[in-house]
C-alpha cells in the first residue's frame, strides 16, 4: 500500500505546506519526539517524512499526559498507549500492549 504523502497531493498547496512545517516544528518541541529523535540520530526530515505517524503518536500522547490511572483511561482502547518504533521499513506506532498508562512512551523495537 502506498504512503498518500507519495501521491505528492498538496506539494503546490502553500498553505498546506505553512500549516505543516508548523505542526512540525511543534513536534520537534516535544521532548518524547526529540529524545526519540536524538537517539537513533534522525532529523527533520525524518519527520516531514513520517509527519502523519508523529502527528498520530503526539495526539495519543495527549490524552495520556492527563490520564491518572488506568481505571480514569479516556480511551476506547483502556490503557493502550502508542509507543514510537523504528524499524528497518521506517517509523512505526506501535500499541503497548501491556495495558499500562504510566511508562516511558518511546520504544525501542
């Protein structure tokens, strides 16, 4: 299956291309996306790359930051948190699967 970002949609679309290099730089400022980042030694354009996953994960992060345990979990899938992979076909969200609201949400497959 293709990626729809090789489709190349919005490539003429200056607006769009405003608005995304915004959310990217404040997904840079997350410190899960940044020490993710730092450790496998990746850069922005990893990002503008894989910019839909990080945008997923960032988004299911949030509701986990004010989660207080698992039995308050806002999620239709209680406990199940997003962790970030990568893997040799590039990034990946993967489910922990352990139903556990209070671990590190960076993952190392």
């Amino acid at each position: 299956m293709q990626n729809i970002q090789e489709f190349h949609l919005f490539d003429n679309d200056q607006n769009f291309q405003k608005q995304k290099q915004e959310s990217i730089d404040q997904l840079i400022q997350n410190p899960n996306i940044l020490k993710f980042l730092s450790d496998h030694s990746l850069n922005r354009e990893f990002i503008e790359d894989n910019w839909v996953e990080f945008l997923d994960y960032q988004e299911d992060l949030q509701i986990c930051q004010n989660c207080k345990d698992l039995s308050q979990c806002q999620k239709v899938s209680k406990g199940m948190q997003q962790l970030l992979c990568l893997e040799d076909e590039g990034l990946n969200c993967c489910s922990n699967l352990q139903a556990v609201a209070f671990q590190n949400p960076i993952h190392h497959c």
